[in-house]
C-alpha cells in the first residue's frame, strides 16, 4: 500500500493490487475512511467521515491531484500492480 501523503492526520495512499481500476485513492484517518477518484475528483465510498470532513478531504485531494495522478501512474507503469 504505497502511500502518497501524510497531511494533517489523514494518510492518502492507494493498494497495489488495484490497477485494473481508473485512478483513485483512500484517505484514512483514525476510525474513518474514504475512496476518491482522480479523474475526475469525485467520491466512490465513505465510511465515518463527516460532510464537512468530506468536502475538506475533496478539496485536499483537487489540490494534489497531479502528484496523486503521477505517483498512480508511476506505480503501476513499472508493473507493480
């Protein structure tokens, strides 16, 4: 499970045995966590985060697309996935 972010509690990371999907990643913090996919932004799941927790975590995950987009992309170019 590479992980791409540590911010402000939350890690965002994404599996490495998931690249037959479009691009996304998880975002966990504590007890919660949620599925974001990159293009466009949007959220697939939600388990325990807030409505206002969530449009924070989408607004972080739009700010830091293209380094979430490039690590995806590097990743499973190398045939890890």
């Amino acid at each position: 499970m590479p992980t791409i972010l540590r911010v402000q509690g939350y890690r965002v990371y994404f599996y490495s045995h998931e690249p037959n999907e479009p691009p996304h990643v998880h975002i966990d913090r504590e007890r919660s966590s949620a599925k974001f996919w990159l293009q466009p932004v949007s959220m697939a799941r939600n388990r325990g985060f807030s409505a206002r927790e969530l449009r924070q975590l989408e607004t972080l995950i739009q700010n830091n697309r293209s380094t979430l987009l490039e690590a995806w992309n590097e990743y499973f170019s190398y045939g890890n996935g």
